[in-house]
C-alpha cells in the first residue's frame, strides 16, 4: 500500500520539484536568444489573453470574490498590456553600449523566481509574474493563494503550455497545486531560488522579506481620494463610483475614503448618490465594521470583494438593490475607526475638509495609519494644488483625475503595466515603481578604460591605453613627463 504524505510534506515536495525543474530549465533558456525569448513571450500572452475571459470567470467561483467582466479586463491587462509594455526591452545580450563611457550593458537573468499571489487577483497577478519573469530569461514558480489555486493553475497551465510549443524550455513555468504556509516557505527559501515577488498581504510580505533572499514585496494600500474646490464635480463622482465598484474593490489601489473639501462636498456627495453611491448612517456604519473586521483590527474575509446588497445582509441592514457602493462619513483615522482602513470591499469612507490643506493633512492621517508608500488618488484643476500633494505625499503613485483602480495598473495612465505595486522604501519594500521585468533583470558591465591612470599609481614602464580621452596636447606632455620622471627615481 502506498505511503500517504500529509499535505504540508506534499506540498514541500511539490515545491522542491518545482524549484529544480525551473532551475534546470533555466540552464537551458540561458542560451535562448532575444527573438527566441519574445517569441515565447508573444505566445504565452497571446495564450492568456485567449482564455481572460475564462479565467477570469474561474476566479471569481473559485474566490468569490469580485466580478468576472472586471477580472477579465486584468487579465487582458496582465497579458497583452503588459507585454506591449516590455516587447521592446532588450533582456539578452548586449542591451546598451555607451562609447562616451566605455561601458557595455549586457542582460543577465537574476534566477528562479519564486512568486506569491493574492487571492483578490490571482489569474492577473500570475499572468503579469510570468511573463516579466521569462523576458528577463528567469525561471518562475507560482504559489497562489490556498483559495485560489486552481485558478491560478490553469493560468499557469494555459502560459506554459503556449511558451513550450513555442520552443521554451519544460519546467521553465511552474505552479503550486498543493499549497500550504510550509510549502510556500520551502518555495521561499530553497538554495535555488533567486528571487522573492510577493503580492499580498502584510504577513505575506513580512514572510517574504524573512527569508535571506531579495524579494520584491507588495502590501496593503490605503489610497484617499481628495477632491478640491477645483475640480470638474460630475466626472470626480463618476470615476470614484466606478473605481470603487470595480472588481467590488479588492485591488489594493482602490481608494478607501473620499476626503471632499467643503464647498463643493454636497455637490459631490449628491452627484455620488444619483450614480449609485449609498450614505449609511452611523449605525449602520457601526454595523458594516463589525462585519468588515474582526475584533483585533483584521480583515473578516468574507466580507472581501463583496457587493452593497451581500455586505448589507450580512450586517443585517436595509440599503437599496440599486446600491453600487457604501460611503461611511467618518470623522477620524486610527485603530478607533475601523473604517478609516484598507477595505477590501465596496465599502467607501468619506471626510468633510476646509481647505487643500487640510485635506493634505487628513490624506496622510490615512497613508501613516495604513499605506504608507502606495497610492493617491486627486481630482482637482489647479496645478499648484496638484503639485503640492504630489512633493509632500509619502506615496510613490499619485492619480490624477483618474481611477485609482485602473490608472494605478497602467490601464488608464502611462504608468507602467502592472499588477505588483511597490511601496518603496517608506512602505517596507526595496521599490517604489509598478514591477515590470527590468527588476527581474541583473546588468552586466564591461568597462573600458577612458582615463590613463595616475603616474602613482604605475609601476615598471608599461602604462595602460585608454580607449578614448579628452585630454589636451598640455595635459598628456604633463602626465608623460610625471610617468618619465617617476622612473628615473626608481632606476628602470
């Protein structure tokens, strides 16, 4: 009778086998040339993009998170976006060469890349992995999410098969099917991986910086939207409600309370109402955050991703079907009010403000209490209100006039494509930029000489050529007569 192995051994094998076969697969796409490489690439996000919509649909069943129409526009994003994004970037061989500097530039794999994704994005943020992992020439293993693995499976299975009938080397693409905290681990810091790409929450990312290898980690946001006196009412309230709705709001740039400065608040708020946003009263604010968290501060799962109508049953509140999203006024930020935090759901928090500068200091109440080094969202027309939120926020996206949840992933700004937002420094993460394959990519440099050395540092009669030098006539006769005399003294 076969030996039955608990799921965490299994899932420790699985990562081991996984981890091996990308690094021996590796080896092989080392060799691959640049045209190999994109044809590859091309193939496999041709391939995602085929099945957005199926994958997208297989998400949201397997989650139940979020809408399948919105799922398929990230996967569409994270296929063929993303890899009209990075198409043109050389990853092989020589990718730059300066004659100026003398140096050469050649494009270097960092390794097998071992990458987490979140249950709220799965199909997206695995298609969006893989393919800046393989233009850079890396190896990648997904883990997903214990509740979404079979999602993220197919994703994974969908793109290797593609890249291998495309010439891409087996084992190259791998996925996790049997997932859990030890077996990702194992993934995480086995000697064969290179890379950590974590996209996630908190403890994910946490784990992930842990472990003694470069990881790339992505956590929470806690985006405000100000809205100052000068902008333009109806399109504020209508990109705000759909942004927020989108997905039922479980993308991490996806703004979390609206701070409206006072003259034009009740415009907006009554432009929100007519477009499906719903104003709950305190108790039934009260109600949807002992919902939406549970008693020590963490999000209550259930409630992620979720609609107006199902978060309402479930806090045993009335709200109209036509309800698109919630706003809560709130009047402070902190532990004390729950909904002053990232809500991963249609929930939205609403501040009355005086003035820009107010409305400054309650965005980055907001930013310290949970998001710090993530996004922004502002609607405004004066330029010199816009620029100030943009020198004195500590966030490394700033929207504007936007969507928080599509501009920050590139759909409807020239940021870069992406579904892996970093934080930088001031968020605990090694970038602030959307990860794309230029951060899965190691320089080489060759470096000619463009300098003659100092006389000093010379010994015996043998002085190194410069390639190239802007020395004057005056300036070589001096260093030759310093060289010249130098080894008078010493005799040679």
């Amino acid at each position: 009778m076969a030996q039955e192995f608990d799921k965490d051994l299994r899932s420790i094998q699985e990562a081991r086998r996984l981890i091996e076969s990308a690094f021996a697969a590796q080896d092989t796409f080392l060799d691959f040339s640049q045209q190999q490489v994109d044809r590859i690439c091309q193939a496999m996000a041709d391939a995602a993009y085929q099945a957005a919509e199926r994958l997208g649909r297989m998400a949201t069943e397997e989650t139940s998170f979020g809408v399948p129409r919105h799922k398929t526009l990230k996967n569409q994003l994270a296929s063929r976006g993303v890899w009209e994004s990075i198409k043109a970037i050389k990853t092989v061989g020589v990718i730059r060469e300066d004659k100026s500097t003398g140096v050469v530039e050649i494009g270097w794999p960092m390794g097998v890349v071992a990458a987490l994704s979140p249950s709220t994005n799965p199909t997206s943020t695995l298609i969006h992995n893989t393919l800046i992992a393989v233009k850079a020439r890396n190896g990648i293993v997904n883990a997903p999410h214990p509740s979404s693995w079979r999602c993220c499976l197919e994703a994974a299975r969908v793109m290797a098969d593609a890249g291998e009938a495309a010439g891409m080397p087996a084992g190259l693409v791998g996925c996790m099917s049997s997932v859990s905290l030890p077996g990702t681990q194992e993934l995480m810091r086995h000697e064969k991986t290179a890379v950590i790409l974590a996209t996630g929450g908190s403890d994910m990312v946490r784990a992930a910086h842990s472990m003694g290898k470069p990881a790339y980690g992505v956590g929470p946001g806690n985006v405000p939207c100000y809205v100052d006196r000068s902008a333009d009412i109806k399109t504020a309230a209508s990109l705000i409600v759909s942004s927020k709705s989108f997905d039922n709001s479980v993308i991490c740039a996806t703004e979390q309370a609206v701070v409206a400065d006072k003259p034009i608040a009740a415009a907006l708020r009554a432009e929100m109402e007519r477009l499906g946003a719903y104003f709950v009263n305190p108790t039934q604010a009260g109600a949807l955050s002992r919902v939406l968290f549970f008693a020590n501060g963490a999000i209550n799962p259930k409630s992620v991703g979720q609609t107006p109508q199902t978060l309402a049953r479930m806090a045993d509140i009335r709200i109209p079907e036509g309800a698109r999203i919630l706003v809560a006024p709130l009047s402070r930020v902190g532990k004390d009010e729950p909904l002053s935090g990232e809500k991963l759901t249609t929930v939205l928090g609403w501040y009355d403000v005086d003035g820009w500068q107010a409305g400054c200091e309650r965005c980055i109440e907001m930013i310290r209490f949970g998001g710090r080094g993530h996004s922004l969202v502002i609607h405004a027309a004066d330029e010199g209100v816009i620029m100030e939120f943009g020198l004195k926020k500590p966030v490394f996206r700033l929207l504007v006039n936007t969507m928080g949840t599509l501009g920050s992933v590139g759909m409807t700004t020239g940021l870069m494509p992406a579904l892996t937002l970093g934080s930088g420094g001031i968020g605990g993460a090694i970038s602030g930029d959307n990860i794309t394959t230029t951060h899965l990519l190691n320089i080489k440099r060759l470096a000619y000489p463009i300098k003659s050395p100092p006389a000093q540092a010379m010994v015996g009669a043998v002085a190194v050529q410069p390639a190239a030098t802007d020395l004057d006539p005056a300036e070589l006769k001096a260093i030759v007569r310093a060289v010249i005399e130098e080894l008078v003294r010493h005799g040679e």
